[in-house]
C-alpha cells in the first residue's frame, strides 16, 4: 500500500474547472459507461485505461494507494455507482434474477472485465481496507456488495470525515506553509517521514510541558500540509480486536489523504494502549511523551525516532515572532510595535503554537493600543502548562505597601532589577559567557507567618510585570521513588517559557536538610534535593523560598540563595501603618484609635484579617467599621492563635 501522503489536488490553472468539479463529470461518464456496458451485455477483457492525464480521480487514486487490479477497481465503481446513479440501479435490476439493484460478486465475475476470484478474499484489498463488504449470506457469490460510506463520499469528492476517526480523536486540516520557512521541529519531522523504506515512530519528548509540546506539534505537522489525527490514550479501545480496527482505518486514511495519528501520551494516560496502537500501524505516527518500556518492547519491524523537543530559546522566538506579525499585517511598519515585540521575545521564549495565539489576539487590538498590550498578551501566551502544576497568584501589591525597614525595601527592589535585566547583562553583556552556572536567580524570605513575606513577593512581580506562580508542595512531593523529580521537571519545564516568579511557601518543607544515608529512602531524599539544586540553578527566572525556619533549610541551597531577606515581626510603629493601610477610601469608617489598635500585639496577616472580620460584622449591623467592631474581631484573632489579649483588653473601645 502507497503511503506517500499526497493528497488530491486542484488543477493548475485558474481558469480551469476545480478538481471536485472535473471529479464530479469524470465519475458520472464512468458510470454512464459501465451502465451501458451492463445493458448491452458487453464485456471486453482486454485492459482499457480510462485515468486521465489533466488530474487524478478520486478512484484513482484509491486504486493506486491500495493496489487495487483492474477487476477491483471496477467493482468499485460498480458499487459506488449503485448508490449515485438511477440508470445503472435499473440495468443492474435487469440482469438479476430476482430484481433487485444489488451488485453481488457474481455479477461482477459476469460484467466487468479481467474478473479473478480473489478479490473478495478477507485479505484481498477491497476487504482488508473495507473499502467493499459483502453482507452476511449463505452463498457468498450471492451477497449484495455495500461500499464503505467514508469510501463513498471520498470517491465523490466530498469532504466528510471518518467516523471511525473521530469517534477517538480530532482531526485537523493543515494550515499552509510557514512565512519564512519551516519551524526546526517541523523540518525535522520532514525529513523523518520521507526517509527509509520502514514507517517510523518518531517520538518527541522533553524541552517544554506536555500541553505546550502538543500544541506546538499540531502547528508543526500543520505547517508541513499534514492533516492531523491528534489523539489521547484515554480515548483508545481497550479491547485488541477494536484497537486492530482502528489502526486499519488510520492506515487507510493515511494512504487517502495522508492524515498523520499523533498519540499524545502524557503522564497518567494509559501508555500500553497507545503503544498497542502505535505496534499495529502501517503509516508513521508521532508520539507525545517520554517513552515507556510498553514502547521499547515493540516487536515491530520499524523505525522508533527519539527526539527531545528543545526549549524555545529567545532568538528563536524573536524571529519567528516578528515574521508571523510581519506576515499578519503586511501594510504595518510601526518600529515601536516592532521593539515591544523584541523585548517581549526576550522574556517570553514561545513555542509555534503560542506566537500563532499571540499574533491572532494582537491583530485585534487596536493600533493605538497595540504596542502597551504586547506584553500582557505574551504573557498570557506563556502560561501554557504551569497553570495545572502550581497556582497563579494575581498580584495588586507594590513596594509602596509593604511596611519593611529601609534596608529590607532596599533588597527587594535589588531583586527586581536583577530580574528586569538579566537578558541584558547575562546575554548582551556577556556576562552570561563568563559564568555559566549560578545564574539562578534564588530568594529567602524569612520570617514568621503574616509578616509580608507573600506580599513582597507580589510586589517583585509587580515590579517586573510578570506573573507569580505559588507551587502546591501536596502536588510536587511523592512517596514514590523518582516520581518527585519528575513532577519538578513538568514544573521548571512549563515556568521556563515566560520566566515566572515561583514560590515556594513553607519551602523547609521539601528543600530541608539532606539526612545521613542509612537506607534507600534516604539516598533517594536526597537525591530530590540535589535535582533541585540543579534545576534552580538552571532556571532563568526568580524562585522565592519562604520559611518560618530559616535554620531546617539545607546548608547547600543556603550557599546559592544570592537573597536572603528576614522579615522581621512588626514593632508598634510600623503596625499603625499597617493598620492605617488596611480600609479602602470606599469602607465606611467610623472613629478609629490606631494608636490603640497598634498595641496589638500581632502581625501584618492577623491585623488584615483583624480588619476583613470587622468589615462583615459592619456589613452586617449595618453600620461603620469603628474601634468596638475592631477590638470584637481582635478578640476572635486572638482566640484563634490560642493567645489571650492580655492589657490590651483594657484599649478604650
């Protein structure tokens, strides 16, 4: 079976007929042909070659991608003919004994020319491709003959999908070509198609998270002229007689219209189906994922190709960028939306897909507005997998509401601006060249809970314009050997395509001391602490640890934290300015005593939700927050921490 991929094309010159329309008046003379044949009871054996040399018909073309002989390709048409035209149904009646307009192969053997008996064979290819199937009878010669009716609509032209197909995946039509060539990823996977005489399993893995990788190969595989089949394990039969059914329908769909099956298998998709699938196809196949030893122990006489998808690099996307917007809108020769692009290229490393999104939303923008959106849309653009591995946190904070001493604010904003201008300095500069390692930008906040460690780290984040990600630690630790890794590896992964601001609360947790080695469990602990080290070096965003413990953190990150910030616990004066910042010019606010309130022996997290409480308690009098509504709350904090309000009860209320 041919399995080229070429798919059927339109004639050349515009003032020509379509394709579908020379199609249509070359299938419809066939027809008429063999209907008259039938009613003279001619036959002639000798071959004729009705293919004609302006464009292929659709017939054809089956007949050559599935090597059908003559005999095959004209019980074909006799049985698509049956459904399309009245002329032949009523010759075919005429020649059957009992006057029905069904074709069986015996009349077949009769009327059509070089007629051998193997046709009908299960594995002779009108059945093996169920191109033809008899229906069940006694006497096979005598069984009425049905065409498939994907088969059908194919043979006439018109566009329909198999049922078969979708029923367990998604098809996609390809896009066109690329304005200025060929993304890397794609020209590689050219190249791998066309080679060698075996179908290949081209297995593409790493460099970016599972949801990036799909969508940046589905634009790929759509800019090679592909369409594609992308499908997911949890889709696929679990039974082998249905899992063999479906790989014969990919394989006949890909010799018809060269539609290329993706199997995207992510974590937690059953991989031995996907791989049962993958054993028992014909045509190439790309694999989303790390291959699993179901993959390995093929027994395929086939090709597995592993390739590791690189990480979009800020070059790359810079300009692939610029010749998608250059391409979206040719008339625009605005340098300042041009610059906005490059600068948000050197944030934001994106993949195809992502730049395509990007592009689509910025054309919508109006031209006045388009330069100051560039950065939000990039940004959003970037988040791609990290929203389901950790929690995106939407900042309000800046430095001006932080209470901190002098020299703490002094750090914070260090922080930011060597976050602001790393691309800068590291490759610019050249700074990057001299030290390859420790670029990683760590921070240690410190501090007991409610004192702004969270809050400062909104402010940076701010301050720089990009997004803060709080990692759920319950969803990164595993009990399972290596799996902890692998969950941090999804996580550094998907954060590097926009250099997000990662958090890692209570952080003592999962970057504490490494032990003495005493059994497996500790070599293994270990070994999760050392891959992180590695990862957080690697990473050319910020990662802020925060901690209630300082002293529980490993000695070893302490080394290659270049930030470390110890919040202090509020003192009097700085809790009434922390009191005084808590009520909107909205909230209605009686006589306070901030003085008073400031007394208080809490921090900066107690005292916002000292003020949120007396809020709904006004809310619900209804009436102003004052001193008696505070000081309520304040008790209701205070029993919560388990801690008396002591001489503070005695606060004129």
């Amino acid at each position: 079976m041919n399995h080229s991929g070429n798919r059927i094309g339109a004639a050349s010159f515009a003032d020509m007929p379509s394709w579908a329309e020379l199609n249509r008046d070359w299938l419809v003379a066939q027809i008429a042909g063999l209907a008259e044949r039938i009613e003279t009871g001619g036959r002639s054996d000798s071959p004729e070659s009705f293919e004609p040399a302006a464009f292929t018909p659709a017939l054809i073309h089956c007949s050559h991608a599935f090597g059908l002989s003559a005999f095959e390709q004209e019980l074909l048409l006799l049985v698509a003919g049956l459904q399309l035209e009245t002329r032949l149904r009523q010759a075919v009646a005429a020649r059957n004994p009992d006057g029905t307009a069904c074709a069986s192969f015996g009349l077949a053997l009769e009327v059509l020319r070089q007629p051998h008996w193997d046709a009908l064979s299960p594995d002779a290819p009108l059945r093996r491709w169920r191109l033809v199937e008899p229906e069940p009878c006694a006497v096979l010669t005598e069984a009425p003959l049905q065409i498939d009716e994907h088969i059908l609509h194919f043979l006439t032209g018109v566009p329909a999908n198999d049922p078969q197909l979708t029923s367990v995946g998604v098809l996609i039509e390809p896009s066109g070509e690329l304005a200025g060539g060929l993304p890397p990823l794609a020209d590689f996977m050219a190249r791998a198609l066309n080679k060698g005489e075996h179908p290949a399993i081209i297995v593409l893995h790493g460099g970016t998270s599972d949801h990036a990788a799909v969508r940046d190969v589905l634009t790929s595989v759509a800019h090679l002229g592909y369409p594609a089949l992308c499908m997911s394990p949890n889709d696929l039969p679990a039974d082998a007689a249905s899992l063999s059914l479906l790989a014969r329908h990919i394989d006949r769909e890909a010799a018809l219209t060269g539609v290329l099956p993706i199997l995207s298998v992510e974590a937690g998709t059953p991989e031995y189906l996907a791989a049962g699938l993958a054993g028992r196809l014909h045509c190439p196949c790309l694999w989303l994922g790390s291959p699993g030893s179901n993959l390995s122990a093929l027994p395929r006489n086939s090709r597995v190709l592993r390739f590791e998808l690189p990480a979009p690099a800020a070059q790359c996307t810079r300009d692939r960028l610029l010749a998608r917007w250059r391409r979206a809108t040719p008339a625009t020769k605005d340098k300042a939306v041009r610059s906005a692009l490059v600068r948000a290229a050197g944030q934001f490393h994106l993949g195809g897909a992502a730049l395509d999104t990007m592009i689509e939303r910025l054309a919508l923008v109006p031209p006045a507005d388009r330069v100051s959106s560039v950065w939000d849309i990039a940004r959003e653009a970037a988040r791609g997998g990290l929203e389901s591995l950790a929690q995106r946190v939407v900042t309000r904070a800046g430095f001006e509401d932080l209470v901190l001493p002098a020299g703490h604010l002094a750090t914070l904003r260090d922080i930011a601006r060597q976050l602001l201008h790393r691309e800068q300095v590291y490759d610019e500069w050249g700074f990057g060249q001299k030290h390859l390692l420790g670029q990683g930008l760590v921070a240690l906040f410190a501090g007991e809970s409610g004192t702004g460690k969270t809050l400062a780290a909104e402010a940076i984040a701010n301050a720089v314009d990009l997004d803060l990600y709080r990692v759920d630690l319950a969803m990164l630790v595993s009990k399972y050997i290596g799996e902890t890794e692998k969950n941090l590896k999804r996580l550094f992964d998907a954060a590097a395509t926009s250099g997000a601001v990662l958090l890692f609360d209570e952080a003592d947790a999962l970057f504490g001391k490494r032990s003495e080695v005493k059994d497996s469990h500790d070599r293994y602990a270990n070994i999760e602490v050392a891959y992180l080290l590695q990862r957080i070096e690697a990473y050319r965003g910020l990662v802020i640890l925060t901690s209630n413990m300082k002293s529980a953190l490993d000695r070893a990150f302490l080394r290659r934290i270049r930030f470390v910030v110890n919040f202090p616990f509020p003192d009097a004066t700085a809790r009434e300015q922390i009191w005084r910042r808590q009520f909107p010019p909205e909230a209605p606010l009686g006589e306070v005593d901030y003085a008073a309130l400031a007394q208080l022996n809490v921090a900066g997290g107690n005292i916002r939700s000292i003020a949120l409480n007396a809020a709904f308690k006004a809310a619900d009098a209804p009436g102003c927050i004052d001193q008696a509504m505070l000081m309520d709350a304040a008790r209701g904090e205070f029993a919560q921490l388990e801690r008396s309000i002591g001489r503070t009860a005695e606060i004129p209320s």
